[in-house]
C-alpha cells in the first residue's frame, strides 16, 4: 500500500475517534478507517433519525448531529427521552 499524505491521517484520526473505530480496531490502515468510520457515521445518523422521528423531535437536527458525533447522539437521544417519560 502506498504511503499516505499527512491530511488523509489526521482525517483517519478524527474519523476513527469519533466512530469509536480506532478503539476496536486501531490496526486499520488510514483509507480503511475513512471508509469504515464513515459508514458507522452514517449508520449512526440513519438510526437517531428514525429515533428522533419516532419521538418527535427534529429529524434533521438529530441525523446531522448523529452524522457529526455518531453513538454519542444516539445516546443522548434515548437518555432524553428515558427521563422525560
């Protein structure tokens, strides 16, 4: 594999902290954890939209902070809502 430039690390860095990916799987080559990470982003803010819709709340204000800080969103929606029912 060719070597990477110092701006596709730093963003496999950041894409990799916020996914929770270089936790599970520090080992990962930089275009690996871009990729992965940002299919975890993505799941992440499919799931706290359609969680966000089923509560009633803004549905693209929760996909895009699900987008931008994956589980994190997800968790504070579900803790949210646990304490307002």
């Amino acid at each position: 594999m060719p070597p990477t430039g110092v701006k596709v690390d730093g963003l496999a860095r950041i894409i990799g902290a916020v996914s929770g990916l270089t936790l599970v799987a520090p080992e990962l080559d930089a275009a690996s954890t871009i990729a992965t990470g940002l299919g975890i982003l993505l799941t992440c803010a499919i799931v706290t939209r359609i969680l966000a819709v089923q509560r009633g709340r803004s549905a693209g204000l929760w996909f895009a902070g699900g987008l931008l800080t994956g589980f994190v969103a997800v968790t504070l929606l579900l803790i949210l809502d646990r304490d307002q029912g």
